[in-house]
C-alpha cells in the first residue's frame, strides 16, 4: 500500500507540541535545580560570621528597617560586627536604638533560640566607623570600625568573614590598606548604587589595589527586595508592614516609625546569606543572582564634560582641569552635582581633580565653586547610559572574583538591571519575615 503522508499543518502541530514539552521539561528541571541550590544558607543550618557596616540615620530609613531584619534572624548568623560608616548624621548610638528595641522583645525571642545574642554582647560589638567621605586617595586613617574588621579578619576561625556594606566602603578601604593580608578572608556584599554615588574614591581605591578581593557589587539588583514581584494584597509594600510589622514588638513599631512601607533596601545582603548558596554568586538565592564583573576603569576627562559626553550609568568619571598659575596658596574647588558637594582633589601634576558616580542612567549637569578663578563657575554635565545587555560577555581576566548585576534584559524590573533575580523569591522571603517578626509578640511555647 502507498504510504501517505500526513497533511502539514498536522506535522507542525506535532513538532510544537513536542517541543513545547521539551520546553516545560526544561524549566521543570531548571527549577527544581534552583530549588535545591536554595535549600542551602544559614536557615539550613550552614553559620556565617557576619560584619555588617551600616550608613544608618543618614537621609534613608532603609538602613533602619535593615537591622531590625537582620535582629530577628541574629540567632541563624554568627554576628561579629556593627559598624557605623555613615557619610551624614548617622553615628553608633542610632544602632545602639535599634538595639534598645531589640532588649524589649529578647525575653519572647530567645523562647524560639538560646542562639539570640543577648543585647550586651550586641552593644559590644557595635563600632564608630568613619564618619567623612574619603579623600581622593580613597583612604585616611584608620577607626574604631575600620580596625574593628581588621581585628575580626585575624582570629583563628577558618570561616571566611561575609562584611556587609550598607553604605560607603570608607571602613573596608581603610581596613585593606592597614592590612591587605586579611583580604583572602574576606567575603564582600555591597549594596552599591547611591552608595557608590556617595563613596567614589574609596571605591576606586579598592577597584585599582585590591583586585584579588571576593566581592559582590549590586547596583541595582537589590531593588528587587521592594520593587517588582508578588505586589498583590498582604505582600504589598505597605499592606505587609501594616499585617505583618506593625503592632509586632518594639522592632515593630521602631520599623513602622522610619518608613510605613517597604523599603530595606539592604536585606538582600542578609538575605544572601539566608536562602541560596553565598559561596557561589552565579547560583540563585534570596540576595540575587550575579555574573562576573567587566572591566570598568574610571573615564578621565582633561577637560570640562559636557552632556554630550557619555558614560556608563555606575561608572566613575574623573574630571582632571588644568588651573593657572597664579592661583591662591591653597587652591580650592567643589563640584556641584544634584544633592552633592564633591572636594576636588590638587594633583601632582597640577590639575583639580573630581570624582563623581552616576547612579543612574541619565544627563547630569553641574557647576565648580573656587577660589582659583580659572575654575570658579565653570558649568558642564555628563550622560550616563545603560549598562550593555552584552557587557557580562566582557568579563573582567583580572578581577576574576568581582561580581556584579546581571544586565540580561529579562531579569530587570523597570530599569534596575537584575533585580528579578530578588523579587522573584518575594513571597519566600517576605513570608519568612512575617513568621520571624511573629516571634517579637508570641513566645514560642513548648507541647504538653
């Protein structure tokens, strides 16, 4: 009998078929191994020691809901640190505030762990850090918490230790520059971004002199904790504080006073060490999914920039103006960008010099103030551009332990490149949350 063939429309029916089961058998698969690989962290029983150096009690109340996370999760985490590195009003006591908070619910908390610390031990290992931006070098002497990390770094634990940055790196620079051999040790997170905007020369420091450091650089990956995911009724940002925070405890209502919504924009680094496998940034986890950094040398302009200039948005642009001869004994000049009042820096070769970080992608515009009258009034500006969908292609040969956002496309929220890789565990970690801050009100109780 001839043999007949079937009608076309019935073969490509077929072949979509099968391979949209191919298809779902993948990500079945890719999803089961994410799952697994987040089964591991400190809620699985793994200890790290944890350094956390904190801006809190400058302009942004997320450093505020930022510890009291952290507080409700100290039992699971070997705590060694609490450093003060604001660049502003913050100082020590505001963390010895979030502590006062954390003594009122302890008797209901150690119910669940006798691992809690107990305040005191906290109030022990709460430190002063730098409280100035750094100076053109990226370093100037030495603090209480800068030598507080150096200190930590040296005991005989074998463990590496995790320092989470919540702010600027004055502290991190100035503890590597008094004793680069604690470096191996180290384990970075920093929550970059406006950060960055506020530490460009401590920064550039680290990035030129520290190349072998293990560090992750989330720009804007940890936006993904507040922005994007699961919004809808109690995982909302403001539902949740409203069901879930507040009337919990002294953490509680200390949270609900600095920001009645969700901001904590420095808990992915906590929650990196919580859920997911913190000693491999490329797998997925509560604090995000990273790939290895590019090369991103700082751009040098020997000229005024103006907007038709372009930069990566959190690249490092360096303004390096010649002045005149006849100048003042101490020359002396600021930029004027936004929000900020960046120093300029006298070289050695006789020009100012400024550094600035755009935090975004944007056209900034800006202005000197001086005493050297070459300089004083001059304007320009500068466009930052989106980071290349293709830059993780580019991966740094000399930085072979930097990481940093994900620029895929399709891992954005908006324009915050990579954030998807955090807010798509949103009903994870939010839920986690609420039970932890359960116990600031519930005493856990034993069964008959």
């Amino acid at each position: 009998m001839p043999v007949r063939s079937l009608p076309l429309f019935l073969v490509s029916a077929a072949i979509l078929t099968t391979l949209t089961a191919e298809i779902a058998d993948c990500r079945s698969a890719n999803a089961a191994d994410e799952a697994a690989n987040l089964a591991g962290g400190a809620l699985a029983g793994q200890r790290y020691r944890v350094i956390v150096s904190t801006d809190i009690g400058g302009t942004d109340p997320d450093d505020f809901q930022s510890l009291v996370h952290l507080l409700v999760y100290s039992d699971v985490l070997d705590l060694e640190g609490l450093i003060s590195s604001p660049y502003g009003r913050g100082r020590k006591q505001d963390i010895l505030d979030v502590i006062d908070c954390y003594e009122q619910d302890f008797a209901h908390l150690q119910t669940y762990s006798n691992r809690y610390p107990s305040p005191d031990e906290l109030r022990a290992l709460t430190k002063q850090g730098e409280t100035e931006r750094a100076p053109h070098s990226g370093v100037r002497q030495g603090t209480e918490g800068s030598q507080w990390i150096v200190s930590c770094a040296r005991r005989s634990d074998p463990r590496p230790l995790h320092v989470l940055v919540w702010g600027g790196l004055e502290d991190l620079a100035q503890a590597l520059y008094d004793a680069p051999d604690i470096l191996p040790k180290l384990r970075v997170y920093w929550i970059g971004g406006p950060n960055k905007k506020w530490s460009p020369d401590a920064y550039q420091y680290i990035a030129s002199h520290h190349l072998d450091l293990w560090i992750i650089e989330a720009n804007a990956t940890y936006r993904g904790w507040f922005t994007g995911g699961n919004q809808k009724g109690e995982w909302g940002n403001r539902e949740f504080v409203r069901q879930h925070i507040a009337g919990h405890g002294a953490l509680g209502g200390f949270f609900v006073r600095q920001k009645e919504d969700i901001k904590m924009g420095d808990s992915p680094s906590v929650g990196w060490l919580l859920r997911g496998t913190p000693t491999d940034p490329s797998q997925p986890g509560w604090g995000g999914r990273f790939v290895r950094a590019w090369d991103r040398p700082p751009a040098v302009f020997r000229r005024m920039t103006t907007a038709d200039d372009q930069i990566e948005e959190f690249g490092i642009l360096e303004l390096a103006l010649a002045i005149p001869e006849q100048r003042p004994d101490t020359p002396e000049a600021e930029l004027l960008v936004e929000n900020q009042t960046l120093q300029g820096h006298l070289a050695s070769d006789g020009t100012m010099r400024f550094r600035f970080c755009p935090k975004g992608s944007k056209t900034y515009r800006f202005a000197i103030r001086s005493n050297v009258s070459g300089l004083h009034g001059r304007k320009g500006g500068i466009t930052a551009v989106p980071i290349s969908p293709t830059a993780a292609r580019r991966r740094s040969i000399r930085r072979r332990q930097w990481w940093t956002d994900d620029p895929s496309p399709g891992l954005a929220e908006g324009n915050h490149i990579g954030a998807k890789t955090v807010s798509r565990w949103r009903d994870d970690f939010l839920r986690d949350f609420a039970e932890r801050m359960d116990r600031c009100v519930t005493p856990h109780t034993s069964p008959d």
